[in-house]
C-alpha cells in the first residue's frame, strides 16, 4: 500500500532544507516549484518507507549539493558514471524498506530527468568541455530512454501525481 505526500509535508520539507541551507526567498520558492525535487522527496512517503521524512530530507540535501555550483564538480557525471544509467543517482537511491516497484519508477523517472538534462546541455558541454555521456558517446540517449521508461510504459502509478512518464521524458533537474 502506498502513501502520499501531501502539499503541507512537501511545504515543511522546503521550509526545513530552505533554512537548513540558508535559501534566499527566491531560491525557496525555486525549489518549492521544482517538479523534480518534489519527485526526490515523494519517493520514500509513496513507496511508504521506514520514517520517510529522513529519507525525504537527506535526499533533498543531496539534490541542493549537486546543483550548488561550489559541488558540482564532485557530482557531475563523469566516466566511472556510464556503468550504468543510474549511477549517478547512487546518493539519492536509499531506501528503508518500501515499496521496491514505486522506489524502482522513481529512480528510472529522475534516470529519465537526468539523460535529458544531458541532451539539452550538448552544445554547453561542448564548449566548456565538461563531461557529457552523450557527447562523449558513451551512451546512446534514445536506447537508455527506451530501456529506462519501457517497464513504466504499461500502468500507471501513485507517483504520477508527481511526475508522470511524459513529464519525465520532458524534464530537466532544474525545471518546475
């Protein structure tokens, strides 16, 4: 059986990490907004894990260290990275007990997110010369899109209120 995260949980969360990482108003409202982050954080109350709210936040901490610009460089893909689809989101992939089928979606939702990201930034990463798995053709951007969303395709899921399969296939990390 799986929960939900109601609004006022996510609005809690927001406030804590806001105040815990001494957001500005504006980068509050940025995150409160960001459908991704939102997705981060309704994995474990969906699934119904063990004190889901741990788990919300800490993987929530992790989501705002990796965008932070003074992180990035140690959570940027790199080659190590291209094992697998998901290696990257190694950090944000704990859970206490759940359900593993909702976790599992979740996981290839922001897998889906992530190689998006890397696609929209070609031409950025070509320039600067930062490492892109696609650019760099270590991976095939519609064979790991098939391969992450073909198990999603047949039902639908409790997480869709979040994030369904099209949004993901659609999104970015930073987009609300």
């Amino acid at each position: 059986m799986s929960a939900t995260l109601t609004a006022s949980q996510w609005n809690t969360l927001v406030e804590q990490i806001a105040s815990a990482f001494r957001f500005s108003a504006e980068e509050q409202k940025r995150l409160a907004a960001n459908k991704t982050a939102r997705l981060v954080a309704a994995i474990p109350f969906v699934a119904a894990c063990q004190q889901p709210e741990r788990t919300a936040l800490a993987h929530l901490a992790v989501f705002v260290l990796a965008s932070a610009p003074s992180c990035r460089q140690v959570f940027d893909h790199g080659p190590l990275d291209n094992r697998d689809p998901l290696a990257r989101l190694a950090p944000i992939a704990d859970f206490q007990g759940g359900d593993p089928e909702i976790i599992d979606r979740g996981m290839r939702l922001l897998g889906l997110v992530m190689v998006n990201g890397y696609q929209k930034d070609l031409d950025k990463d070509a320039h600067s010369s930062e490492y892109n798995p696609l650019l760099a053709r270590a991976w095939d951007r519609d064979r790991i899109a098939s391969e992450l969303s073909a198990p999603l395709r047949s039902a639908s899921s409790p997480l869709d209120p979040y994030m369904s399969l099209d949004e993901a296939l659609r999104g970015f990390w930073d987009n609300p």
